[in-house]
C-alpha cells in the first residue's frame, strides 16, 4: 500500500516549486547598473534618448553642422523579432547583415544614427496619401564612440533594420558634444 508524504513536506516541496520560478523571473528583469560615463574630456551631456526597439528611426531634436563633435554611450537591450529568444542584442547588434538594412556592412540590429539634411514629400496620384523621406547618411553608432559630423541637418537615432514592427525592448543613448575651447 502506498503512504501518502506528511503534511509539511508536501507544504514545503509545494512552496519550493513556487519560489524558482519567482527567483529566475526576478534575475531576469534584474537591469544592470549604468556604467559611468566614458565620454572623452572636453565633452558634455546634452541629451538623453530612449531608442524604441519598434521604432525604425527616433528624431533626437537636435540641429548639428558640419565640424560638431559629438560622443555616444549606449546601453539596454532589443529583441529584432518580439517573442524568439537569439533575436536579443544590445547596442551591437546581432552578428547578422542583409543588403537591405540602412548600415548594410554593420551588425543588424544595432544603433545607428543619421544626419537628417532633406525631408522630401512625397504624394500618390491615386489615393492623395502623403509620405515623408528623410534623406541623410546613416552612421554606425553600436554601443558607443564619436562622430564628425559632417552635414548640416537634424540628429535622429535609429536601429539598424528596416523591418521594425515585431521588435520590442529599448536602448538608452546619452549624447555628448564637444565643448568649443575657450578664446
């Protein structure tokens, strides 16, 4: 005949059971503590962007011209397609590239930035539907490093991928510019 477990123990194995899951979902949200800057001297903070994973590009607000020098620090996490766990990259990118993404020679996936010169409208005869086009030349920006930058526009950030719409996560992008030395 078969004995059934004493109370506590079955108690006891019940709540072990309901404490794993809880501890590994908590290690799993755990974020990491933001490393202090690595800006080089003579740069200072002007801004701070979130870089939704589901949005292609990000305008920044910020009008640069040719000569500004700027820094870039990037941390957070991204999912390229919500749901599959190897789709996950930080600012780096994942060790994929396709002809179609806007930095075809960088990792998918990973931060990218653009000087925006032209916004072009752009309207179909049929359905009067107006779309805009931003025109510039994407940059790698990945976890971070500087940039020249060399046209005089509007800063947006991005991610390296044309197909953003099943992403999901968000990167956090602290941007620097060079302080003009003194006369």
């Amino acid at each position: 005949m078969r004995q059934s477990p004493p109370a506590a123990a079955l108690a006891a194995s019940v709540l072990l059971l309901c404490l794993i899951p809880s501890a590994v979902l908590m290690a799993q949200e755990a974020s990491p503590v933001p490393a202090a800057s690595q800006a080089p001297e003579g740069f200072v903070l002007v801004k701070t962007i979130k870089q939704a994973g589901k949005t292609a590009w990000t305008d920044s607000g910020i009008e640069v011209k040719p000569g500004d020098e700027y820094y870039f620090e990037a941390e957070g996490s991204i999912s390229i397609q919500r749901g599959n766990p190897v789709a996950n990259c930080g600012p780096e990118g994942l060790a994929l590239r396709t002809m179609q993404q806007p930095v075809p020679d960088k990792n998918l996936g990973c931060l990218i930035g653009m000087v925006v010169y032209r916004v072009e409208v752009i309207e179909d005869k049929e359905t009067k539907e107006k779309t805009e086009r931003r025109l510039g030349d994407p940059f790698p920006i990945g976890q971070g490093g500087a940039a020249t930058i060399t046209e005089a526009g509007r800063l947006w950030l991005g991610i390296n991928e044309n197909l953003t719409g099943d992403n999901e996560g968000e990167f956090t992008v602290r941007i620097f510019r060079k302080t003009q030395p003194s006369a």
